[in-house]
C-alpha cells in the first residue's frame, strides 16, 4: 500500500505550473480543466476490457459520491475501445457517475504519456499537475494525498 501512494504522490517532471486540456464528454459537455479551479482533478484512462481499470472504477465513484460537489472532479477517458455505444453502456452497468471522455491519442496528448491502462494524472486546485499514477488507484491512496496537501496549507 505504501508503494502505491509513494508512486501516486511522485511529483511531476513538467515544469509548467499549470496545465489545459479541453476534452467534450459523452454527453455533449465540455471538460476542461480551468472549469474546475479551486477543486482538484483527477483524469483517469481506462478501458473496459482492463480488468485493474474495472477495479478501481468502484473507489473512484466513491470518491465523486463523497467529493464531487466540493472538492475534487473525476474524469474519466475512455480508450481503446470498438465504438461510442460499447463505452456508455459499460460505463451505466458500472453506474459511473462522473463524466466520460472518449478518447484517442489527441485526446492523451493534451495531458501525458499514457503507457498503460488505467493511468491516472491528478491536478491540484490551482491546475498544477502534482501526480502521476501507472495502474489502479484506491479511494485510501487519493483521499490521503488530498487531505495531506489540504492539512498542510491550512498549518
């Protein structure tokens, strides 16, 4: 566990202090990331065949449940998959509650290098990316990074 949120927490090679991604989800809205100043965001690559991209799709529910309205925006870019109806109709049986972006190799670039499923970037709430992740993350290992960053600045 300690490995996971020690690779979660690693900083950032960029040396640009924010970042811009401009992405429409599937429900026609846009998703960027200045819409979301003040909250964190986390931008999750997945696919619906990976079966870690499966697992970890319950724990990020939970956390838009319990955060989305104040802190913290999941989204979700949907890869390597057949067609539109394929990814909407995975993401209601899983009852994803958080915006789903479908995604290509444009889409990606706007963000990082994307060398596995699920890959996962998390900017903070004045747009600076601050992690990286490379495979699942839990609900505990974002929630005790957020938190860790929020405690410190209120000290």
């Amino acid at each position: 566990m300690r490995n996971r949120i020690l690779s979660f927490i690693a900083l950032s090679l960029f040396t640009a202090s924010a970042w811009a991604f401009n992405f429409t989800d599937t429900q026609g809205h846009a998703q960027n990331l200045d819409a979301y100043k003040g909250k964190w965001v986390l931008v999750n690559f997945w696919a619906t065949w990976c079966p870690p991209c499966q697992e970890e799709i319950p724990d990020l529910i939970s956390l838009q449940t319990q955060y989305g309205k104040t802190r913290l925006a999941i989204i979700g870019v949907a890869m390597d998959y057949r067609n539109a109806k394929q990814v909407t109709t995975f993401a209601a049986s899983m009852h994803i509650n958080y915006p789903i972006v479908l995604g290509d190799a444009d889409i990606a670039g706007q963000i990082g290098e994307i060398s596995g499923l699920p890959t996962s970037y998390l900017f903070n709430p004045a747009g600076k990316m601050v992690g990286y992740q490379l495979g699942a993350l839990t609900k505990a290992a974002v929630e005790q990074y957020i938190n860790s960053k929020t405690d410190t600045k209120k000290k």
